[in-house]
C-alpha cells in the first residue's frame, strides 16, 4: 500500500506540471487573468510544494484533492468558452481532451489499486462532481450537435456513442451516495425534504442530472433509434450508491422512463418519443421539489 502511495504521489506530481502548463497556455492565449485559471494555479502550486516533502510521508488523498480541484477549475473556464462559441465544428477533440482530464483522477486511483473504491480516497462529493461535469459536459455539447442537420446526417452514429457516454456519467453521478432510509430512527421537520433524500436527490445538480438524462435519452430515440443497439457499461436501475455497471445495451426509453419515472412517482408511460412528454415530465419535476435555482459549476 505504502508502494501505490508513493506511485500515485510521483504521477499526480508529474500530471500537476502538465496542468500547470496547460494552464499557462490558457492564460496567455485569454490575454487577461481568469478567475477559474488563477484558483487551479494556485492549487497545482500548493500542489507542488507538498509533493517536494517526503514523499513517502505526502498524503495521496489530499494530493488528489488538490490536483482534481485544480483540474475541475481548469476545465470549467475551457468549457465556458465552448459553451460561448456554441461548440464549432471542430470542438469533438477538445471534448475529448477535457474529459480526459476530468477522469484521470479516478484513473489514478484504480490503476494503483489504493482502495476498492475510489470514493474511499476521493470522496463521494469529488466523484460526484467529477461525473457530473462529464455528463453535463457531454450534454451540452450533444444539445448542439442535435441542431446541425447535416451532421447528424453523417454522424448518426458518433452521436449515439456521445449520449451514452453522457446517460452514463451521469447515473454514475446519481448513484454514488445511498439514498436515506426513512425509519423511526431518523427524525426529520420537513416531509417533502425527506421524500427527497429518501430518493436520493440530494440537491438541484441531482434533479439537473436526471433532467439532462432524460432529454438525452430523447434525442436518442430521436436520432439514433434505426441504429443497432450497442453493449455498454450503464446501470439503468438508478438504485443508490451500490453502483455496479453491467454490460447490456442500453435502450434510450427504458433508461429515460426509469430516471424520470422513479422520481415523479407519477407512472406516465411514453406512448411517443416526442420531446413533449420529456419536457412534460421535466417541469413536473421542477414543481415536485418547487425548486428555484439551477447552479452549473458542482
């Protein structure tokens, strides 16, 4: 254990100098300090002053921690300027760079083998936001895609490929921590806060996540359901922090009614893929937990 300590220290070290350039690259082509940019600086270089001790005595943990703040700071400001431009045409391997980026800290964690499960050095909270901002990275970038005709006559299939990546993310982001269970030992004041958390929805980012699934899956009956289905890693039970992905092919209305059902409590079944009965099932769910605000950054 003390061997994949010292292991993960070296590459977080090694992969905090990458960042740091990046970062600088970033930062002279703005042509002007950047919020975002200038906190994941100043994260990778606490970053560096702790990895220049002993590393045999340097805390893996809180060096991921600083290395996965700094990542999702930097990442953010990216993805704002994507966001602005409307994704251009040429944004798929800048997608690809970011979510590399944002998955290499859980990569870390499972390639040295340091716990069985990442959550027990990153943190519930960090992978949540770490999927989180896959997912709804993905989303975006799908919501723009959908709306270039040609494209979608071309790349039908790179679509596909794209919404299930994002579906996934995101029911990972659902699944990591456990629903409440409701029983004489736990007292609450608030009946309707507690249906909430007895459903696992922990905050308006969960309601997001599920929201953002099931348009998702709606574009893909949309444009994607004369393709052969495709085995992927997705568990569509959306059933609490016992996450355990499956290979199965994933059905775009199986998964959105599961999502969208299981937390309206209101069993619409779709007789249609049109986007009206998503976006219905939507704002039922906006009025269920009458929220008011919607935040991006986790």
């Amino acid at each position: 254990m003390a061997a994949a300590g010292s292991s993960v220290v070296r590459r977080v070290e090694e992969l905090g100098d990458l960042a740091q350039a990046h970062i600088q690259q970033l930062s002279e082509a703005a042509g002007e300090d950047d919020h975002f940019l200038i906190r994941a600086s100043a994260a990778l270089e606490k970053l560096k002053l702790l990895c220049g001790e002993d590393k045999e005595c340097s805390n893996p943990s809180n060096l991921l921690e600083l290395y996965t703040q700094a990542i999702l700071d930097m990442t953010y400001f990216e993805e704002n300027k994507l966001v602005d431009e409307d994704f251009p045409e040429d944004s798929s391997q800048k997608v690809k760079e970011l979510i590399s980026f944002l998955s290499e800290p859980e990569i870390l964690v499972k390639e040295n083998n340091m716990h069985p499960k990442p959550c027990d050095l990153l943190g519930d909270e960090l992978l949540e936001c770490l999927s989180w901002r896959r997912g709804a990275l993905l989303y975006m970038y799908c919501h723009s895609l959908t709306k270039r005709r040609e494209w979608l006559t071309r790349k039908s299939s790179l679509l596909k490929k794209y919404l299930i990546d994002g579906i996934s993310y995101l029911l990972q982001m659902l699944n990591y921590r456990c629903p409440l269970q409701l029983n004489e030992g736990v007292s609450f004041q608030d009946l309707d806060t507690a249906k909430l958390l007895s459903e696992g929805i922990f905050s308006d980012i969960h309601l997001l996540a599920m929201m953002y699934s099931g348009e998702m899956c709606y574009w893909g009956l949309k444009h994607c359901a004369d393709q052969q289905p495709e085995n992927h890693e997705v568990d569509s039970g959306v059933s609490g922090a016992s996450y355990m992905t499956r290979k199965e092919p994933l059905d775009f209305r199986e998964v959105g009614e599961k999502i969208l059902k299981k937390k309206t409590k209101q069993p619409m079944k779709w007789k249609s893929s049109r986007k009206e009965d998503i976006l219905t099932l939507c704002l039922r769910m906006l009025h269920y937990i009458k929220i008011s605000s919607v935040v991006t950054y986790f």
